[in-house]
C-alpha cells in the first residue's frame, strides 16, 4: 500500500471508528456518503460503500 492510500485508509478507519465508539457524534451512513463525495471512486470507498460486490474477496457469497 502506498502513502497516498495508507493515509486514505487511516482516515476512513478512524471516522468509522470515532462514529461506532460515539467519540464523534455523526450519522455512520452521512459520514460515509461524504467520504466517498470527498474521495470520488476511490477503490476503498467503493468497498466501503458497496460491500456486496466485493464480497468474493472475503470468500462470503453474494446474497441471491
């Protein structure tokens, strides 16, 4: 992982954590929708946002 997406993932991973820990008081599904808006299609959004998707890199199966 390269600077620009390590620090990329350190912001995502503390708002998701600051939000679930209630350290910051924000809507998780608001937080999230301005992050992606924030980042554009940024491959860690599209994860984040769209976990469905990438479920087979997990080895879960897809819903359907």
């Amino acid at each position: 992982m390269d600077k620009t997406d390590r620090i990329t993932f350190e912001l995502a991973y503390t708002l998701i954590i600051d939000i679930h820990n209630r350290d910051l008081e924000a809507d998780m599904i608001t937080a999230l929708h301005v992050l992606s808006k924030q980042l554009g299609s940024y491959w860690l959004t599209n994860i984040i946002l769209c976990p469905v998707e990438y479920s087979h890199l997990s080895g879960d199966k897809a819903p359907g």
